[in-house]
DNA sequence: ATTTAGACCTGTCAGC
DNA sequence: TGCTGACAGGTCTAAA
C-alpha cells in the first residue's frame, strides 16, 4: 500500500515519538510477517532494545536497535500493501479474542483481535490528543500481526490485513544484505538526472515497468510512477531507454516534486493508508492521474479524461491526450 | 535475458 | 440478502 511518502511520513511521526523507547517485549501473532530470524529468536534478540533511530530507505522503515548507544541491530520493515504502524498510547488492553469460536481456524486466519481502551466502555473514535484530534478506530486495528510492547506502557501495532508484510531483524555491520538491490534514494542530493539517465540506459521495456522496479529507482510504486510520467508527459509504454534528454530532465523534476508534495500532505489515502495515530494522508485529492476505481479525474492541461491501461499486471493511467507513445 | 503468470492474503465493491 | 468475480498502495519465484 504504502509507497516511498508514506513511509516517509510514518518515518518522521516515529521519530517524533519512539526515539529513545526501550522495547520491553514483543508479541507475534502471526509468524510469517516475521521473515527473519525465527520468530522466538527475533523475540528474544528485541526485548530490552532501545530505539536508537528511526530511518527510511526506499519502502523499508529501518530501526537503529541497541541496548546502549552503539546500534546493535536494525530491525527492516516493510508494509506492502496493506500494512499500517499504530502507536497506542499507555493502557490500551489487547483482548486476544478470537472472532471465530473455532480455535483450529487460528492457524490460517490468524486470531482476530479486540482492543479496549483504558477507560472501558468507550469506542472509537478516542480522542488521543485533543490537540491533534488522532483517534484509533478499533475496527481498523483488527488485524494485528505484530504488537512491540514499550517499556513505558506505549504499543506499536503492526496492522496488515493480508498478511504480505515483512519485519526482519539483521545486525547493524550487515544493512546492505538486508536492503539488497535497491536503487538510488529520489530525493537525495546523489539522485541526478545523469543517475536516472544512467539506470535506464539498456532498458528497452516500458517505463512504467522500470519505474516499479526497485533497483532503478527506491520507493516509486504504482500511484507515484503514474503521476510523474502524466507530470513529464511521457506515455507509461514508452521503452524506458528511448527518452530523449529533455524528456528525462521533466522525468526527474517530475519524480522528485510528486514524491515531495505527497509527503506534505501527509501520503495518499485512498482507502487503508493510515499514520501512526490513524490520520488519513491528504494527497489524494491532489493526485492529477491516479484514481479509484470509479472516480476518473480529467487532465488539468487539455480536459481529456484520464485513461486506464493494464500493463504487466497494473493499472496504470495517463492522459491520451499529453502522454503520447 | 526478459516477460509473464502465479503465489502470497483479505477485504470491499459492483453487478446479478 | 446473498453469491461471484474483479480488483487493491507490493514483491518474489518459477515457467515460458
């Protein structure tokens, strides 16, 4: 779900509140989110790890881990599609009760979960901080796969109804095993046109596929390869390495200025995004191409309305019009 | 060497 | 109301 300004932005909102947090426990209730080591040696590496920093990289959220000031660890987590991280504030009860009456049906579903807040009988929304307005919606917390217990009482929820996304726990000296492939970070001063140019260069498939592709550029994924190419008016089956030099220039202003806004605007919620304290993300109302199902957006440059095309295995959508081939 | 279909998963929504 | 099929922010693997 979540691409590079989603993961951006949960990044910022964790480093505003879990810096310096010691984890006292972890529970897993699902054990394949967990993808390395095995689940009781990734609990028994955590307990009593101090949350040292907080960093991003491409789509992975990386924790900088140690029970002093020397980072021992970092934990990797990805959320794939539909993985959301939710900080709960201090008294908040995991009521491990399983919707189904059936225990047997836990190994494949997974439990499903009740959450109370500290003042019982009280449901969503629950006003965190009457500041900010954040709320928890126990609906929305249902599927919790992993739960990091804080020693001061916090929770930090990882919630993925599908079940596609991945915590890995690695040692500090072997990071780059661990975000193996990935290509050059969009929004570093490193990330030139002349780079971009350079990671085409050879690939003749369509430039919407090689946008995708982790190892050409970190963290583009389908809604924000869609707004650059309808940014740089360059058709999504264009072969990546058929650009001319003018059209790559408006490709990399393009991927820099889609991926900064949406982070301003707090990610793109179309439906399940959601930040650490359960904000929806503001972007998609200013999206100029990508839409939901059933809401077409028009081309703000000639009025066509905007076109949707399957292309190894996504939808991508462009104006007809301005994205010629 | 690439491209593509299938897996991994559950929820939601449109259409009948 | 209920069933069926299509589709969803991602990525890996095996087969063509």
């Amino acid at each position: 779900m979540p691409e590079l300004p989603e993961v951006e932005f949960t990044a910022r909102q964790l480093r505003a509140l879990v810096l310096d947090a010691t984890i006292r426990d972890v529970q897993i209730f699902w054990e394949r989110t967990i993808g390395t080591p095995d689940a009781p040696t990734f609990r028994a590496l955590i307990a009593g790890q101090r949350i040292l920093q907080v960093r991003r990289r491409g789509k992975y959220l990386l924790f900088d881990l140690g029970r002093a000031d020397t980072p021992e660890l970092v934990m990797t987590l990805h959320r794939r599609m539909t993985g959301n991280l939710y900080l709960l504030p201090p008294g908040w009860e995991i009521d491990a009760q399983a919707r189904t009456a059936n225990p047997a049906a836990w190994s494949t579903r997974g439990p499903d979960f009740r959450y109370s807040a500290p003042d019982s009988g009280q449901d969503a929304p629950v006003l965190v901080r009457e500041e900010e307005a954040s709320y928890y919606d126990p609906a929305e917390l249902s599927h919790c796969r992993v739960c990091f217990d804080l020693l001061d009482g916090r929770r930090l929820l990882f919630n993925d109804p599908r079940k596609f996304g991945r915590i890995e726990l690695w040692p500090a000296d072997r990071e780059d095993e661990a975000l193996a492939g990935l290509g050059p970070e969009p929004l570093s001063t490193d990330f030139t046109v002349d780079v971009l140019s350079s990671r085409l260069a050879g690939r003749k498939g369509p430039i919407k596929t090689v946008l995708l592709a982790q190892e050409t550029v970190a963290g583009l994924g389908n809604i924000y390869a869609d707004e650059a190419l309808f940014l740089a008016r360059i058709h999504p089956l264009r072969p990546a390495n058929s650009l001319s030099a003018e059209e790559l220039s408006r490709l990399h202003a393009a991927i820099v200025s889609v991926l900064g806004m949406a982070i301003e605007y707090g990610g793109t919620t179309f439906s399940g995004y959601r930040g650490l304290q359960g904000e929806l993300g503001e972007n998609y109302d200013h999206l100029k191409a990508y839409y939901k199902a059933g809401d077409v957006k028009h081309c703000f440059r000639c009025g066509s309305p905007i076109a949707s095309q399957v292309i190894a295995q996504r939808t991508a959508h462009f104006c007809p019009q301005c994205q010629t081939l």
